[in-house]
C-alpha cells in the first residue's frame, strides 16, 4: 500500500510522502512537471558578512510557477479516451477492479486547492525570510501572465499567504497582467518558428511503455491500449492525486521504475520545448532576463524582445525601487528563463533513448507545481552580490565565477548574461523567420 501524508498550510505546498513499495524516495517526485511543489534542499541564509538589506539597494525577485491544476482541457481528452478503453471491457484483473466504480470527475485548466495552498504558503514564506525589506512604502511589485490559473497565484500569493503572514498589516497587489496575446516575458507564447520535443518523447515512450502496454493489455482483454493511452494513465496518477489529495488508484497500477520513465518523459519534454535541446528555447528567456537585470542594476529595460516596452518604461508598471518582485508564470517558459540565465546546463544533450546517468536536469526538482526561483541581490562588505535559488536549491552559477556558496559578483553576474544582453544573438529574429 502507498501511503500519502499531506502537512498544515506551513507546509501544505507539497505532498510529503507518497511512496512506492519499490522505491527509496516519495513517488510524486517522479512525476516530472505535474510533481506537487518540494524544496530541493533545506533553505540556506546567505553567507556569514552578507545580507539582504535596506542599508545600500538590495532587492528580491522571485518567479513563481503556477500552483498545481487539473488536466488542461487538450490534455483531458486522451487521459478520458484511455479510461473508457479500460471501462468498456468486461473482465479484468483484480488490479484494475477499482475501475467498476470509478467516475472521472476532473475539472480542466483550473488551481485545485493544493494549488492555492502552495501560493499561499510561497507568499508567507517570502514574507517571512524578507519582511525586513518591506514597509508601508514599499510593498512587493507583483506581475502574472495572464491565464486565469497564473493570475490566481498570484492573488493567492498576495492576499493570503503574505497578507496574512504579516498579520494584515503589508497587503501587496496584482499590479500588472501581461496579456498572453501581446508581448509577455511570462509566457512561451513569441516564437512561431520554434518547433516541438514530439520526436524525442515519441521515441522515449516507444521505447518505456512497450511492456507497460503489454501488461495492462493482457490485465484488460480488449482494451486494445496503445502507448499513448499508458502515457495518459500514468498521468492520471499525479492529476487524480494532486486533485483528491488522496493518493489515486491508478498510481497503484505501475512500478517505481516505470515512473521513472516517466519522469523522464518530462525531462525531454522540456529539455526539447524550451530548453537547450531546443535552437529557439533559451531565447524566449531573454526577455526575462534582461527584465531581472534592470531590476538588480536599477537602470531601464534594454531588450528588442518578448518585453512590452511600454509597460517597461513606466516607473507605474515596472517600478526599479522595489525590493521585492514577483511574477507569475508557467513551467514552459521558466524552463525557457533558466536555459537563458545559464542554469541546468548539462555537458551532453539528453538521450531520447535512454535515461541518462547525468540528473542536472531533473524537471520535478525545476519546475514542479509552484516551483521558484529567487534572485537575492545581497550586499557584502562594500561589494553587492548575486544568489540564485530554484526551489530552494542554491544555484552553482559558475558561468560568472562563484565559488561553492553559489556568490557572483554582481558586475561578472551581469557580463555573464551576454547572450540576453544582445537579444539572443540573432536568434530571436528567427523564431518570425
């Protein structure tokens, strides 16, 4: 039996424990982009003489995924297709019994309230590692792309996690939605020309869910599934649970192992779509990061990018005096954003047919549901710094010099950044071509 434990509100952003017989770790860190938010590592304050403070102009910007959601509406169709193939035979395994009685009452697209609890626990959280940074006069500067479930993560971030978490007394708000129709540095939504990762998680699936298709088949006579109906089920095991916070049934049907092929799935998904594997990935970043780079060096936007340069040029709606930002986005693009930063480089491309060894590019320690990425701006001595966390993980940034604390020199940090610094290098023009 799995066994599933979900903690207080303090905690409530990720399922603890939802673990395999066969498996040393929790299952729902198996299932790539639809793993429930989890912090990497333990959160580590900044190195002993640096700090976060108001003494000179450090600041704070966090990006935010999404909390975690139902099934989008293109993807219910075929997680549907799959399980009336499976209800309409008439015997089965014992296994697959629970299916007699088993009524798919999944919304689409939407938060389910794990993912409102996970905003809301980001926003206490923040609230409660920088509240020193915060005043009457300078609330949190929050922004969202404009899909209906990144913008109520961002209302949830604001109005109950660090509202509440101050006691009422600091009340950010929405102040800016970039629509997902116009130039949006939150979105994956501005390169036409960029193609898909269908060929190499097609060729992974072939690969892991023959014997999964097989099993399932011989389990369920005249079910007649394919490869692509395992996919669809194996999906079913992290929506079902992530909506019922009870663990589902379906995650019962396949191995520890199995889910690792999943996850995997998920790794070449993004890795492919927006990421290095992708020619036309990193530069749907850029936008971003020369946004970031405006904020950590308080001078205008420079970009010819994904950036609405009338919104970034107003100190209405994108203010550089801020301490605090947060914007809100989905896994497509933060993946697009780190790839354009420089982080989750791997030294090989990763292998559609097989797992690789290297796990530098693992999607459910990325972009989980809720997954964040801070940038500290911190001042040390007389010397102001860069620190880059992703879920919590302390980032190497070796591309501008750091050393084990993951500290960049603000200056290196930002000469690093050369390829969004000249608007993706030509690339960008291609993603119109």
């Amino acid at each position: 039996m799995l066994v599933l434990t979900i903690s207080s509100l303090a905690l409530a952003s990720f399922i603890l424990f939802v673990r395999a017989p066969d498996s040393p770790g929790p299952l729902s860190q198996s299932w790539a982009q639809y793993s429930p938010y989890f912090p990497v590592n333990p959160y580590k304050p900044p190195p002993h003489g640096c700090a976060v403070t108001q003494l000179a102009d450090p600041n704070i910007t966090q990006l935010q995924r999404h909390g975690a959601r139902f099934p989008t509406a293109l993807a219910s169709v075929p997680i549907r297709a799959a399980l009336s193939k499976l209800q309409s035979v008439p015997t089965v395994d014992s296994n697959l019994a629970f299916l007699a009685n088993f009524t798919y009452d999944l919304g689409t697209d939407d938060l389910v309230p794990l993912g409102t609890r996970q905003s809301q626990e980001s926003g206490s959280t923040q609230y409660e590692r920088y509240s020193h940074l915060v005043s009457s006069d300078n609330l949190p500067f929050v922004r969202a792309s404009s899909s209906e479930r990144v913008v109520q993560s961002a209302i949830d971030w604001n109005t109950v996690g660090f509202s509440d978490a101050s006691k009422r007394r600091f009340m950010p708000t929405l102040s800016v939605i970039l629509s997902e129709a116009a130039n949006d540095t939150l979105n994956d939504s501005m390169c036409p020309s960029a193609s898909s990762s269908d060929a190499q998680t097609a060729q992974w699936l072939s690969i892991y869910a023959a014997p999964i298709t097989f099993r399932l088949n011989s389990q369920a006579p005249g079910a007649e599934l394919d490869e692509t109906d395992i996919f669809n089920l194996l999906s079913l095991c992290p929506f079902h649970t992530v909506a019922t916070e009870e663990l589902s049934p379906f995650c019962d049907l396949f191995t520890a192992e199995e889910f690792a092929a999943f996850d995997y799935s998920g790794d070449l998904n993004k890795y492919y779509g927006t990421g290095y594997g992708q020619p036309l990935g990193r530069v749907q970043g850029v936008g971003y990061v020369n946004e970031l780079l405006a904020r950590l060096t308080r001078t205008s936007v420079r970009d010819h990018t994904q950036t609405n340069r009338t919104l970034d040029s107003s100190p209405d709606t994108f203010p550089l005096n801020r301490t605090i930002y947060a914007d809100f986005s989905h896994d497509n693009q933060m993946i697009a954003i780190y790839a354009a930063l420089g982080l989750f480089n791997i030294p090989e491309p990763l292998n559609p047919t097989g797992s690789n060894e290297d796990d530098g590019w693992k999607v459910s320690r990325m972009t989980p549901f809720s997954a964040r990425m801070v940038v500290e701006k911190l001042e040390c001595g007389s010397e102001e710094f860069v620190r880059i966390l992703a879920n919590d993980a302390v980032q190497p940034l070796t591309f501008c010099g750091a050393g084990g604390d993951g500290m960049c020199r603000l200056s290196e940090f930002v000469e690093s950044q050369a390829y969004a610094r000249n608007d993706g290098m030509g690339d960008f023009e291609k993603c119109s071509a």
